[in-house]
C-alpha cells in the first residue's frame, strides 16, 4: 500500500483501474458538502476558495473528511481571506 493511501483509497484501486473514476468517487463526500452549501446560499467565491483547498488537501493524503475539517479550522482563525470570502467579499 502508498505511504498516504487510506485503506479505502487502496480498496478502489483494487476495485476500479481507472484512476480518475477513483479520485471522483473518492471526492464525492466534497462535492455533495459543496452543494448543500451552495444551497444554504453561501457566497460562490468562497465555496471555490473552500473546496479547492479541500481538495488540495486530498491530494496531499487527507482523507474528505479532515481536508473539510483543516480548512474550516483555517476559516475560523489562520486565514483572513476566507474569513472575508465567507462574509461576501
């Protein structure tokens, strides 16, 4: 198993060759979050902001979930620019 893969990265792998039907299955959990948020009307901007990030995150080895988590840790205190995209600009 890859040093960053989780148990359920790997079971895709094994599941599925192709590797993009593994990274969207694998992202679906932001991409549903993505839209509930859109839907309770929060600024585009900062949805972007917020969910590319996550899926940076992604990339390096976390899991949806604690991408999702890193990244409202850093709206609530590190980052000023998405504490500003969240408020509208």
């Amino acid at each position: 198993m890859y040093e960053h893969q989780s148990a359920y990265q790997y079971q895709l792998r094994q599941q599925d060759p192709s590797i993009p039907d593994q990274w969207v299955t694998y992202i679906q959990p932001l991409v549903d979050r993505a839209l509930q948020e859109m839907e309770e009307g929060i600024n585009p901007e900062h949805l972007y902001q917020e969910f590319i990030l996550s899926g940076v995150l992604v990339g390096l080895g976390y899991s949806p979930d604690q991408a999702i988590e890193q990244v409202e840790e850093w709206e609530k205190g590190e980052s000023k620019l998405l504490q500003q995209s969240k408020m509208g600009g």
